[in-house]
C-alpha cells in the first residue's frame, strides 16, 4: 500500500551533506540524490495500487506543517520530517528562479502549488490530469482563504514568518466546531466525488420548473434587506435556487466553499437549529468576511451529510436579527403555502434524479453535460457498472482526462473538440461546443460512430428537459 512515511535519521544525514554543501559545488549526482531522497520518502511504492486515497499536505514557506490529510491515520506530528524536506526541496528550485510543479514516480505523480506564504502538495495515485491535483490544492487554499483572508495571512507572516498557522486555524476561528480541520477534511471528500468542482459550476436540483419558481418568488425579499448578497436554498446537496443581485453572479468556486462549510459535519451534525458562521468568499473579496446564516428545514434521518434542505443567506453587514427574523418569515410561508412539502416529496421520491436508461440510448451508460451558457451541469445517477466506488473512480478520472485535453489545461500545445479513448471497460467521448460541453461513457463494444450519435442523442434529450435540468432565469434584487 502507497504510504507516507517519515524521514529516518541516516537520510536526513545524507540529505543535509549535499543541501549545506555550497551550490558551486554540489554535482548533478547530488541534485539527483536530493529528489530521489523526497521522492522516496513520500511514496512507497513496494504493494501500490490505483485509487488509494490521496495524501494532501499544507506547510508554510519557512517549513512549518499546517495541515497534513492522513487517510490511514497516525501521528501527524511525525510528519515534521518529511515536512522540512518538502519545503527544501521547492526551496532548490526557487532559489533558481523556478517553481517546482510535479514530481512523476512510477505511476504516482507528487504535485505542487506555491501561493506563498503557503506552499501546497498532492500525492496522487489515480492517473488523473495534473490539473486535476492542482485545482484540488487551489480548492484547498480558497478553503483557508474562507478562514483567514489573504489580507490576514499576509500581515500575520509579514510579522512572523515562523507562525504556526494550525494554532490559529484550529483555535481562534472555529472553537465551537473543533477547528478548520473538519472542514477540509470534508472538502477533500467533495473533491473526490464532486464533477462540479472539477468543471467549475453549479449542479442543480432537476425539478418541475413551476415549483422551482414558486420557491425562487417566496424567497424574494419584498423590501430591500441591506447588505444581502445570496440566498441561496439547498436540497441534497444540490442547488434548489439562488437570488442574488442584479448586476452580480456568484463564483462557482465561491458557492462550492458554501456548500461544503454547510455540510461539514461540524456544522451539519450541530444540534443549533441555525448558525451564524463568519466566512471569506476569495473570489467575491478575498480581504474580507461576509456572514452566512445556516439553517437546516430538514435533515436526513440517517445523518448522511449530503442530505436535507438547507437555507442559507449571505450578507455583508451587521443586520443579523433582521435576516434572522426575515428567514424564519420565509420557512414559514414555504411550509403553509405547501412548497416545501411539494420539494420533499419530489426528492423523496427520487423525481429529482432520472436514470441513463430515461433516454433509451442503446450502449450509453452515462453521461455529464455541462451548459456553458448557465454554468451549470447535469448528469444522471452512477448505476451498474459505476455503482461501485472503484469503478467510479475509474469513470470520474476518464472524464478528468478528458476535460483536461478539450481544455488544454496540463500545457497540451492546443485545445481539443473532441477526444475519443477506448479502454477494456467502457469507451469515453468528450466533446465541446460554444453552447455545451459533453463527457460520455458506452460499452466499449460500440464503434466511434456509435459514440458520436449517442452524444447528439444527449444533447438532444437536455436541449428538451433544460427547463427541469436546469437553474434559469432566478429572480434577482
């Protein structure tokens, strides 16, 4: 099993020989020692396998550990030793002028992303994309960022470049709910399984268009509330509606940090009937905090996190009685008028998720489709042969590869419209156009021809249930 493992005493020896040594005369089989001396230390390769959990590690520019993922457990201290290598190593190439961007061992790829004072890595044994990794760790740097601003993290290391970052993180901001730490542990989880992520949009509740905007017209506010931004309403872990301003949308990267501050369980499992949490939104202001009051209208019995209808309100200023006042308004009026009740029964039900089967596209087994136009995606429940978590891992990282090529995202010297790749369990298409974007896995029994008409037979069947599909035309203030 690939494992992180600490540095013993005779590397660190080794390792010290050649990084004090003067750079004038440390020799090529020196450099070569030093990267295979990390290398070796991050990975053990002796019994890897495909889709084993990833390692994700956060540390300062002076070395310092701030977070370090450990799916297997075990004393995170004990990583001081790796830690330090870590930052000497990307200090190496920095003192070159260069960034360290990956590192590929064997079939396992170790990458990095500097956003100084914090420096950020991934080990990674999926075979997906590179840019897959890198956006997981820009994912991980927003989510501090909604912790402490970029204004703050600046001032504080300008003053003290040895700061121990995880003191603050876990104490200061989130006393109540056991620190940061929870909620990227929850974000890594997202990240495994969220498409939306990857594609950066929104992925909505498929709903009867005429409940959706009865819902969207309760939650209008009738007078001018000062300071709000978003109100947005959430059912199972997808978006029901969203007001907002005239003049401004919501970053998508922006709404997946809400999503995932509401259904850490720290927040999720809470027994308070709303919270009031401080948050940064880093593409709305990243010098900043808005508040956002979280209250559950339901929660799934079984405690499954994704589960439940979610309120959540975001405001810029001080007026907290009055959005409260205002929230509990609307949950009431959402209950007489029997919406509420129309959306659980719809997604109790299961009319809020549909089958790859609905379309009646021989060989198709499943499909995203992203509307470049609204921003948003859609795809159909993960059935037989992607019921399983290690064949779903499989398909999503299919789908990584190819929204990497059709985007040029890991330095290809061109985009590409259409990328075709055929392997012993299913074949896979993506496709873009200036409208959609298309990702489609078939039997791989099917010829090519077979895939390009399965594709327009899906964008055929989205064009006419959109209205379901999809958020459209949500009311704004």
């Amino acid at each position: 099993m690939a494992h992180v493992r600490p540095i013993s005493r005779n590397r660190l020896i080794a390792f010290a020989s050649c990084w004090f040594a003067p750079r004038s005369t440390r020799s090529d089989s020196c450099w070569r020692y030093i990267i295979f001396l990390f290398v070796t230390t991050i990975i053990d390769f002796i019994q890897a396998s495909l889709y084993l959990p990833r390692e994700y590690f956060v540390l300062t520019d002076a070395g310092k550990p701030v977070y370090i993922s450990r799916p297997g457990g075990g004393d995170q201290d004990g990583m001081a030793s790796t830690i330090g290598i870590m930052q000497a190593l990307i200090s190496v190439f920095l003192d070159d002028h260069d960034k360290l961007r990956s590192i590929n061992a064997g079939r396992s790829r170790i990458t990095f992303l500097l956003r100084p004072p914090l420096y950020y890595a991934c080990v990674s044994s999926w075979g997906e994309p590179e840019s897959v990794t890198r956006s997981h760790l820009e994912y991980l740097h927003l989510q501090i960022l909604s912790i402490v601003t970029a204004t703050q993290l600046k001032r504080i290391f300008e003053r003290r470049t040895n700061f121990d970052l995880r003191r603050l993180l876990n104490g200061k901001f989130f006393p109540r709910y056991s620190g940061a730490e929870p909620f990227m542990n929850s974000l890594l989880i997202r990240l495994e399984t969220d498409i939306a992520m990857t594609t950066s949009s929104l992925n909505c509740l498929k709903m009867e268009p005429s409940l959706r905007k009865r819902i969207a017209e309760t939650l209008l506010p009738n007078t001018k509330i000062k300071d709000m931004l978003y109100i947005i309403l959430i059912a199972n872990n997808r978006v029901v509606t969203l007001i907002r301003p005239k003049k401004h949308s919501i970053h998508p990267a922006d709404l997946h940090i809400i999503m995932n501050t509401i259904h850490s369980p720290s927040i999720y499992n809470s027994p308070a009937s709303a919270s009031w949490i401080p948050v940064c939104l880093p593409k709305f202001n990243p010098a900043g905090f808005v508040n956002a009051y979280i209250t559950f209208l339901r929660k799934d019995d079984s405690g499954l996190n994704e589960s439940g209808i979610a309120l959540v309100c975001i405001n810029s200023g001080g007026e907290m009685e009055i959005i409260r006042n205002w929230c509990d308004s609307v949950i009431n009026k959402l209950t007489t008028d029997g919406a509420l009740t129309a959306l659980l029964n719809a997604y109790q039900s299961n009319e809020t998720d549909y089958s790859v089967s609905q379309l009646g596209i021989p060989g198709l087994r499943h499909f995203i489709y992203k509307s470049r136009t609204q921003v948003q995606i859609t795809l159909p429940i993960f059935e037989d042969p992607y019921d399983q978590p290690h064949a779903r891992k499989r398909i999503m990282t299919l789908y990584q590869i190819l929204h990497d090529s059709i985007h040029a995202k890991s330095g290809q010297e061109a985009a590409l419209k259409l990328q075709y790749i055929r392997t012993d369990t299913e074949s896979v298409m993506g496709w873009i156009t200036q409208p959609f974007e298309l990702y489609i896995a078939l039997s791989p029994l099917l010829p090519k021809s077979a895939a390009v008409g399965a594709a327009n037979a899906v964008a055929r069947w989205v064009k006419k249930e959109e209205a379901r599909l999809f958020l459209r035309d949500a009311p704004v203030f």
